[in-house]
C-alpha cells in the first residue's frame, strides 16, 4: 500500500499551519496508526503538542535545504514507520529539491497546496516571480487566506494571475473553503475515487467524437455499410507509423540543441531595432527547434523583457519554418521532393518578416499589446527541474527534455492523424470534387483546418500529406506553414499575454500575407 506524502507550500504566515492542523484534526486522520510531520519552517502558529500525542503524530524538523536528501525518507521509514507524511514546506527553498527526491517505491507525492495571504500576492508575483512560480507550477491547489477584504475584481486577476503560470491548478479563496470538501477531495479519497472524474471526462470525449462521426456515417452512406471502419484505421494507422519515429529522432534533436547550443546572442540581437535584426529574429527559431505551442513561455519571457513587438513577432511566425527538426520532417513527409521542405522554410520566413515589417512602420511595439498587470512566465530551469548538475546534469536534461518534446508533440500528432483520417474517409466525394476543382476554396478550406486541428508544427507535415489525393501542392504548403502561425490553441494561450484585439489583428494579417505569398507561389508553378 503506497505512503502518501501531501506538500503544503508558501511563505511565512500564509496560514499553512492552520491548513495543516485542519487536516490533522480530520476524522480520517484518526484510522492512521503513525504520521511524520516534516516541517521546515517554524510558523507564529504553533502545533498542538497533546494532539501529536493523541493522534501519534511525530514531527522532524529542517532548518537547511541541504538536510532534504535521498537518505531522509530512508530515515523516517526506519525510525517511525509512516501511513503518511505531510510537509510543511518553506516557501523561499526550490520546490524541486523536495519533488527532485528519490524516493522509496512505498512512498509517493500526491498533492501539493500553494497558500498565499490574498493581500500580499500579488506584491510578491511582481517582486518575487522566480521564487513563486515553480511552486504554483507544481501545485494542484492554490488556497488564498484573509481575502473577505478584497475587491472581487481583484480576486478575479488573482485566479487569471496563477491560470498564467498553471492552468490546471485549483484557485480557492479561505472565505469561500469548504475544508471538508477540499480534504476529502485530495486527502481521503481512494485512487478509484480521484480518477473517476478524469476517467469520465475522457469517455465522455470519446463518446462525443464516436457519436458525430456515426452521425456523418448515417447521414452520407448506408446504415449497413461499414467500408468506412477499415479506411479510418488504416490511414490513422499509416500517419502513425510514418510520424512517431520521426518524432522521437526529433526530440532527441531538439533536446540536443536546447541544452548544448547557445542563444544567448541571438536573443541580443533579436533585442535589437535596426532592419537587419528581422532576419536575425526569423533565423533565430534554428536554435530554439521546439513545437510551437512550446514557443509560448518563451515569447512571453521575452515580451516580459521588452523585447520590441516587431522582432518578436517575426521570430514567432518564422520559428516553425526554420527549425531543423521541420525541415526534416518534411524531407521525410515527401521524399524526393526537397523542394517542398526549401519553400517551406522561404514561405514561412517571408510571411514572418512581413509581418514584423508591417508593426514597426504602423509604430506598435510591446507595451500596446500586452495586457497591463500580467505576469509573465520565464522560460528556464524550472520547466525541466534537474538533479545533478554538470555534465551529468546535461546528460540528465537531454534525455529527460527529449521525453518531454516526444509526449507533448505525440498529443497533437494523433488528435490530427484521427482527424485528418475521418475526414477523408466520411466526407461525401461530391464534397471532395467540389473543393478539388477550386483552388480557393482548397486555400480557405486549409487554412481553416490549420487553425482548427491545432497540429504541432514538427509533425503537421505528415498530416498535410495525408491530403495529397483530395487537395493540391499549393493549399497542402499553405495549410503547413500557416498552421503553427494561426493555431487557435496557441492564440488562446498567448490571449493570457496579449490583447485579444492584437491577435485577431495578427491573425488576419497573417492570413492576408499568406494569400499573397502563395498566390504568388501558384502564379509561377
């Protein structure tokens, strides 16, 4: 039976003591025959001493990091025999030294609780953003104390300011705890329990999917005719196979490049606000060959630092383009036709540096854009927290960043491959005919499916492929150098950031570029 360690985690006074005793104090509590309390930090409130006793609680106290290391779990399973630890965790030590923890296969981290005073954070998330963020990053729960005072106006900023930095975490206001709610909901409830709502969300997805495509089956073909199954699972399978070791190859790459290549100086020169730094800034995504929705902490890091709009932008637009991993798989997507991958890389740029040429002569730089009071995430070491350092610690980083880039663009690849194979397999070929003999429409029907399918820009190339029979060269290109540009799961993301007035101007300005450019292209194939 695993041993369950919870993290209570912020700074001094926040009011973890008084969460940690509730939690204590609960009747569940009472079935444990033996609990370790490691506290690391000596609050104003203090614990209950005849409780300790009665619930046959022991207590280890850290006054240093340092004393956080592989042996200390060893310790506490020799000396006290856990059911269950909890930690009270100082809010100023680097939350991954305690997660970094190897720990014993009986043991296992659960949860991990932010407290925060309500009028002091946001006074901290400007001051202290490196110190706060990767404890919010890895936490599952934010709980704000003493916010009855409040503007509601600003609780609402508050909840905005940590969806930024964790979107998938739990924002609770102490006026609004329900304390036997939230501990039974992340302390005292089973496995089974705790992922029965993920485990219902997902059949629910995949009821809904199956549901519409029965429909669209029901509605252009026969009842009885099931030809279109096979079709499915063969073009689904076929993009599979043909992407994912490609993809693995590749995030091996681009880990390798993140962590042994330098970019310091071109992000100098992407600073820069002379006319040649655009091409510096569309050239600069060589270095950085991450998927795109991985370029978001980025260009907000570098927003942050005033970097100027125009540059920025041109760096986003052309960074899939140039990235050696895309241009790879686009050797590999169309074999024997390298020229594809080359137009690709021209395309991509051009439109990039367009549009940065278009901000800086209408005069828009950063401060226009970006929401006022946001904060912004910094790209660095604590999106890939790391056990040792030197060259063990690099070695470390590049395989732990290539799983890392593998799972996050695996996600993308098969939600595009199902649907690029549903899609060819069910739409009526009157459609399909339609659409063909119109390159127009082959355009605008592409570009729509690009913003839609939100398909990651080192493997959209396959996906793009797989329309070779139904649409031409030129709306297939379009629908894969525009598609990281217009992806709509990125602009929701980068609408956290930027002004939501900016990137539906961006958005038509791109796809106004992207007309032009492959108009162009068309007129001389």
């Amino acid at each position: 039976m695993a041993i369950y360690v919870d993290i209570i985690t912020g700074f001094l006074e926040s009011g973890k003591t008084t969460l940690i005793k509730k939690i204590l104090d609960n009747a569940e509590v009472e079935k444990l025959n033996s609990i370790v309390l490691i506290i690391c930090e000596e609050g104003f409130t203090e614990y209950d001493e005849a409780l300790f006793g009665q619930k046959n609680i022991s207590s280890v106290i850290l006054e240093n990091p340092s004393e956080l290391n592989d042996d200390l779990f060893k310790q506490i399973s020799f000396k006290f025999h856990p059911d269950y630890v909890i930690v009270e965790y100082n809010g100023t030590w680097d939350i991954s030294q305690i997660l970094g923890l190897k720990l014993q296969s009986d043991y296992k981290f659960r949860n991990v609780f932010f407290v925060s005073e309500a009028g002091t954070f946001r006074n901290q998330l400007s001051n202290m953003i490196s110190v706060l963020q990767p404890h919010i990053l890895n936490s599952n729960v934010v709980i704000f104390n003493r916010s009855e005072a409040i503007n509601p106006e600003i609780l609402k900023e508050m909840t905005r300011d940590v969806k930024n930095i964790n979107p998938r975490t739990k924002t609770v206001f102490a006026k609004e705890l329900d304390t036997d709610k939230i501990l039974n909901e992340y302390f005292f409830k089973s496995e089974t329990q705790r992922n029965r709502p993920l485990n219902a969300l997902i059949k629910l997805n995949i009821f809904i999917f199956m549901f519409l495509c029965l429909s669209v089956i029901l509605i252009f073909g026969d009842f009885n005719d099931y030809r279109y199954i096979q079709p499915i699972a063969t073009i689904f399978l076929s993009i599979l196979m043909q992407a994912l070791p490609f993809i693995l190859l590749g995030s091996f790459i681009s880990a390798g490049i993140q962590i042994f290549a330098s970019t310091n100086w071109i992000i100098k020169q992407i600073s820069k606000r002379s006319w040649s730094s655009f091409l510096i800034a569309a050239g600069a995504g060589f270095f950085l060959p991450i998927c795109d929705c991985g370029m978001v902490p980025i260009i907000s890091g570098l927003l942050k630092k005033n970097t100027p709009l125009p540059q920025i932008i041109t760096f986003w637009l052309a960074s899939s383009a140039v990235s050696p991993i895309v241009f790879i798989s686009m050797l590999y997507a169309f074999p024997g036709q390298a020229y594809l991958a080359v137009i690709r890389v021209i395309t991509g740029v051009v439109i990039g540096i367009m549009a940065g040429i278009i901000l800086k002569l209408i005069h828009l730089d950063t401060c226009d854009v970006v929401k006022e009071t946001r904060y912004l995430q910094k790209i660095g070491k604590d999106i890939l927290e790391l056990k040792y350092e030197g060259t063990k610690g690099k070695i470390e980083a590049f395989f732990a960043g290539a799983k890392v880039e593998f799972f996050r663009v695996s996600e993308y690849v098969i939600i595009g491959a199902l649907i690029s194979a549903v899609l060819q397999t069910i739409l009526p070929q009157t459609i399909i005919n339609f659409i063909g003999n119109n390159i127009l429409f082959q355009f605008v029907v592409m570009v729509i499916a690009a913003m839609l399918m939100s398909t990651c820009s080192t493997s959209n190339a396959f996906i793009g492929k797989s329309f070779a029979n139904n649409f031409s060269t030129i709306p297939i290109l379009a629908f894969i150098v525009m598609g990281p540009m217009l992806d709509l799961k990125n602009m929701v993301m980068f609408s956290e950031v930027l002004k939501k007035g900016f990137l539906i101007f961006l958005a038509g300005m791109v796809i106004i570029e992207g007309a032009i450019v492959f108009s162009v292209l068309a007129y001389f194939w």
